[in-house]
C-alpha cells in the first residue's frame, strides 16, 4: 500500500479504480475554478462564498485580506495545475495528490480552530470545501485499492 503512495517512479501505470481518476479531475477543477474567482473577482467571492465582511473593514485591511486570500488561490492555481499533469502523465502520483490535499485541508481546519475567521451569516463555500474533502477521501481509497486486471 505504501508503494502506492510513495511509487519509486512516476509514471502513467495507474492501478486504482479510473472513477477516482474522474474524481481527482472533478476536484481539481473545482479548485482552480475557486481559485480564478478569488483572485479575478476577490471581494465578491470573498464575502459571498465565504462569508467575510469585507465592507465592514477599514480599507486597508479589506485590501490586506484580498491580497492575502489572492496569493493562497495563487498557490491552489498552480497545485491544481500539477494536478492536471499528473492525471496526464504522471497518475502513479494521484493517491499522493489525494493526500496532500486531505492534509492540506486537515491543516487549514486545524489552524482554524487557532486563529479563526471572522464570519458573517452562512458561508456556502464552507459546504463546498467539506464536500470536496469527502470526496478527496472516497478518491483517496478508490486510487489506493489495486483493480483487477482482466
């Protein structure tokens, strides 16, 4: 089971189950689609995705927070664009893909409870995120089951 997390080469011999594939893709766009609008259309998606008064900030502060919030989506961009390579080339790398984003994620709710956000009414972005980790979790164990060759 470690080898397939850890493979000794990266490669495209993938040997889970191909809708965890489908599922790595699902979640990858949805991702950099979460990050293209925070960074293209921060405030709105700030305040309305994640429930951060922004116009309740001074100025400074609101921009401190996009900017912030723009260079973390910056930093999902580009891992997601891994993601897309690795589910073209390399897919030996997908259960470890999987892993890095379920801790990732773990991390981020683990920090939360430290230094939380301050947050205004329901946040439907926080339901988006719980699902995707769901489903990075079913993902997770349908790429690390070995499929039967037939």
């Amino acid at each position: 089971m470690l080898e397939m997390l850890l493979p000794r080469n990266l490669n495209n011999e993938y040997r889970g189950y191909r809708i965890a594939l489908w599922i790595f893709g699902l979640i990858i766009a949805v991702r950099a689609l979460q990050s293209l609008m925070i960074i293209f259309n921060g405030p709105a998606t700030i305040a309305g995705a994640d429930g951060i008064p922004l116009d309740t900030y001074p100025a400074g502060a609101a921009q401190t927070v996009l900017g912030i919030f723009a260079q973390n989506s910056l930093w999902r961009l580009i891992f997601s664009l891994m993601g897309v390579v690795a589910l073209i080339r390399y897919r030996t790398a997908i259960p470890l893909m999987f892993t890095v984003m379920i801790i990732t994620f773990a991390g981020a709710q683990a920090l939360s409870v430290y230094v939380p956000l301050a947050r205004t009414g329901s946040a439907p972005g926080l339901i988006v995120n719980r699902v995707m980790v769901g489903l990075m979790i079913v993902g997770l164990a349908l790429s690390m089951i070995e499929r039967r060759r037939t």
